[in-house]
C-alpha cells in the first residue's frame, strides 16, 4: 500500500468514526481512532463538529461556575492530589459557615451562575453530617444553584443533602480502568464511589462523573472511561488534566492525548450534558482550547481576596485576580463568547431532575 493510499484509509477510518459517534453508534474503536487526529485538518473537524453540538443543545452561552473550597482537609491518600491526608506540604483550613456565606455573595454579586461547595473527606463533617446541611441550607438561601462535592457520602447524607437544597452531587471517578483506579484511589473501592453518584440519583440529585488525564492511562482506557460516562445518568463531565505537585507520589506522565481533544470526544458522545473547561490547569490559557472544543462551562472561579485555594493548581491565578468572575466575563466577552443565565441553568437543572424521575419510575 502506498503512503497516499494509506492517508485516504486513515481519513476515511476518522470520517466513520465521527459518523458513528455523531449517531450514537460508536464503539470503543471509533472513540480510540478521534482521540488520536492524525493531522490538524482532523482536528479542527472534530472540534468544529463539538462546537456544532454545544450551539444546538445549548445556543445561549456559558455557565460559570464559583468554587468554593471550603476545607483543605481529607481523611483519604489519594495519589494524584495535593490535599491527600500524608501530605506535610499542603495548607489545611477549614472556613466557618459565616465566611462561606460571605463568599458565596460576593459570587453570585460579580455574575456566577452555580456555586460549587467542594472539600477533602473531611471527618469532621462526614461524622457530624448535620454540620454540612446547616451550610447547604444557608446557602439555598441565596437562591443559586448549589453543587456539592464532599467525597464519598452514605445513601443517608445523600438524602440529607438533597433535603437541605443540595441541587448537584460532583463524584469524579477518575477513570474507568479499575487496575488504573485502585493506583490512585487505594483503600477506596471502585465501586463505593460508583454506587454514591447511582445513590444521588435516585434520591433526586442531579450528578456529575469526571475523568483525569496524565496519570498513566492509555488511549483505550480513555475512550472506555468515555464510553462508560455517556452511559450513566450524569448531567455533566468533565476531563481535567494531572498537575504534579509538592508531595504527590505520582510522577507527571505524558497523556497520549490532547486535554482539549478528550473535552471534543466527550461532547460528541454527551451531547446534552454540561462539560466544564476549568481554570484549575492554567488560568483563562488553559479554557482557551476546551472551550474551542465544545465546553460550556467555566469552572473553579476563585476570589483573590477570600481566602480560598484551587485543587489542580492550588495558587495559580487567584491572588492577581485572572480567576476572579469579573475578569472571565471580560475574556468570554472579548473572546465573542455569550454568557448565558442563572434562570437558564435553573431550567436545565429542573429538566434533567424530571427527565431522572421519570426514569426511575
């Protein structure tokens, strides 16, 4: 076989892989045969065709979403993160209920849409469980919408949670891959984690599963952990990419693909659902290409001056204010990107809450 004869084989294996993707009729193959562009010419029609998809099912702009990291403290050791319990070199706080309720208006006063309620397993909530609803439902009272994401919590505190005004459960997996799982995760079984965002679910949350990149995967365990994502009842995923830091085991590993390729292939196969571009990796340079791709939503906006840290990158671009929401409406803007509304996401969130009970019944 001659070398253009080799090039028209491999152009046409892409096309039928994007044919049976955009038809919901992919296999792992196909979705393997995207994540990998052979040359920028593919590229730019998987991303265009992402782009395309976000227009239709989402044709009024992006959400944004403000993260607050409300403690540093975890009883886990997992190996890919910063706050893991043995790590001496990360910082450990804990903010009250009032400093949280500050920080959640001064959010919703500079434009975003979802406040994000994230933290470690911190034993101090999970044994006293009632004094995480007591936030949650402090927060409700500010009439936005509320993610949560404590770790791991039992089928009872998901119901709690829900009950206090919890709208969103965020369970990332990581990967799919149980070999890979039990590497980064250890002393926490695969399917505990598994079953809590099916729990959420049933007890009328809505959920979001997410995946990690650069932390030794190949290109099948990828588009397996993408395959097994479209599959389950979130309503929204996400990809996030490993960032090495003082204390974490896991050395930095090349990923065999684009951060911003495995974002496209995840709205090509989820095309309803909301998928993030975070600022957690490299400030607004690092949304630049995800959002190209087809995401909808700008995650981990940070306050310079409340005090919070980020996860991926636990400093980058919050003391200068880059991750602040006044300064992404202002790139979003300048870069022709619509904002979209609180009201729209409560819509969404009221639809996929009816569509979830209807499938339960």
């Amino acid at each position: 076989m001659t070398s253009s004869e080799l090039k028209t084989q491999t152009t046409e294996n892409f096309e039928t892989a994007l044919t049976n993707t955009l038809n919901n009729e992919y296999t792992v193959e196909d979705l393997m045969r995207l994540l990998k562009p052979q040359d920028k010419k593919e590229e730019k029609k998987l991303y265009r065709e992402a782009r395309k998809l976000r227009q239709k099912n989402f044709p009024n702009g992006i959400y944004l979403y403000g993260f607050v990291y409300f403690s540093t403290n975890c009883r886990n050791n997992c190996r890919f993160c910063y706050y893991r319990k043995n790590n001496k070199h990360s910082e450990r706080y804990r903010k009250t209920k009032k400093e949280i309720t500050k920080i959640s208006k001064k959010f919703i006063e500079e434009g975003v849409h979802l406040l994000d309620l994230t933290s470690g397993e911190d034993p101090y909530y999970h044994n006293e469980f009632n004094r995480f609803t007591d936030i949650i439902n402090e927060i409700k009272k500010l009439n936005t919408p509320t993610m949560i994401s404590p770790g791991v919590l039992t089928p009872k505190q998901i119901k709690k949670a829900r009950e206090a005004g919890a709208d969103w459960y965020a369970l990332y997996q990581e990967t799919h891959s149980k070999e890979l799982y039990q590497k980064l995760r250890p002393n926490q079984p695969y399917k505990q984690r598994y079953n809590a965002r099916k729990n959420a679910q049933k007890h009328g949350l809505l959920t979001e599963d997410g995946m990690l990149l650069g932390i030794g995967e190949n290109l099948k365990n990828i588009a397996k952990t993408i395959k097994e994502m479209s599959k389950q009842q979130t309503s929204q995923v996400r990809c996030m990419k490993y960032v090495k830091q003082k204390g974490i085991p896991i050395p930095p590993q090349k990923p065999p693909t684009k951060y911003s390729t495995v974002t496209a292939v995840l709205r090509l196969t989820n095309p309803n659902k909301l998928i993030p571009a975070s600022l957690d990796i490299n400030g607004l340079k690092g949304i630049q290409k995800p959002l190209k791709a087809g995401a909808n939503v700008v995650t981990s906006l940070v306050i310079s001056d409340s005090g919070l840290k980020g996860v991926a990158q636990h400093e980058y671009g919050i003391n200068t204010g880059e991750r602040s929401p006044k300064n992404v409406i202002k790139y979003l803007k300048q870069n022709n990107y619509k904002i979209n509304t609180k009201n729209n996401l409560k819509k969404y969130i009221k639809q996929n809450k009816n569509r979830n009970r209807n499938k339960e019944r």
